[in-house]
C-alpha cells in the first residue's frame, strides 16, 4: 500500500507540475507602471496572509508533541524551504511567469509561512532558560533541514521535468 501512496503522490506532483506550466504559458499583460504596482501589492498582501494562517496552524498542530522546542516553527521552515526550491526550480524553467505572480509565492505566501524571528525569539527562550544543547540543535535543524529541503524542491522540479541534475 505505501507504493500506491507514493504512485499517487508523484501523479499529483506532476499534474502540478503541468498546471505551472499552463499558467506560465498564458498570456501577460504588462503590468510596468511608476510607482507601486497595486497588483504585485494585492498579490503579496494576500499571499502573505494565506501563508501565515498555514504557519499558524502548524504551530497549533505540532507545538503541543514536543513543547521545548516547538515543532510548528521548524515545520514552518523547513516546509517553506522545500517550497522555495520548488518555486526556484519552477522558475528557471518557466521563465514567462509574471513578476507579480513570484512575488505573490515567494515574498508573500513563503515569507509568511516561514519565520526566522520566530525561529530567533525561540532559541533566545532556550538560551536564556540555560538550555544550550536545545538553542544549538534547534539552529542546526533549522537551517540545514530548511537547505536541504530546497535543494530537494530544487532536484524534485529538475526529476517532475525530466531534466535530472540540471542546473537552476
């Protein structure tokens, strides 16, 4: 059964995969004006909200199993690297996607959903409580597992696409 949720798993990734890249082949208006684009606004407005309403859901969801150090932050962070990867990978393929539309997923909806002053305010607790082995592996999980999952996001776009090991 855990090969049909994998099979499943992957159909999904790739059905993605080519619904990013009918959206990128649409096609664009030119949104250059002077001054602050409204719509890049709006999109980094709303994306930021919808991302942060998903970093606080983690928090309640997966504080509570582990509550020195909270789960929901590094869930944030690590999902949102793997998710970044994903947008970079996407990106570099499907050049024609609008500036207003990366703005909308990265500085939006990835930088609410991610938080490094969270991260800090979390690991100053630690420190401050004296508890220096859990500061320390809470900054090592942190930013090697949300690397590491960029690079997989990054290497999961190249795999979905056909173009294993390429470069971004």
């Amino acid at each position: 059964m855990p090969g049909s949720a994998i099979a499943d798993l992957l159909r999904w990734l790739r059905w993605w995969t080519r619904a990013a890249h009918a959206l990128v082949q649409a096609p664009r208006q030119n949104r250059e004006t002077s001054g602050v684009d409204l719509f890049s606004a709006s999109g980094i407005f709303v994306g930021a909200g919808l991302g942060a309403l998903l970093r606080w859901g983690l928090g309640i969801a997966l504080n509570p199993v582990f509550p020195t150090v909270p789960l929901g932050t590094l869930a944030a962070n690590v999902l949102g690297g793997l998710l970044m990867g994903l947008a970079l990978g996407l990106f570099t393929q499907f050049e024609g996607l609008s500036p207003a539309m990366r703005l909308t997923i990265t500085t939006g909806f990835l930088g609410g959903l991610t938080t490094f002053s969270t991260f800090s305010a979390e690991t100053v607790t630690l420190i401050m409580r004296g508890e220096y082995g859990w500061a320390g592996a809470t900054v090592a999980s942190h930013v090697c597992a949300s690397l590491v999952a960029t690079f997989a996001g990054i290497g999961l776009v190249h795999w979905l696409l056909g173009h294993p090991g390429g470069t971004t």
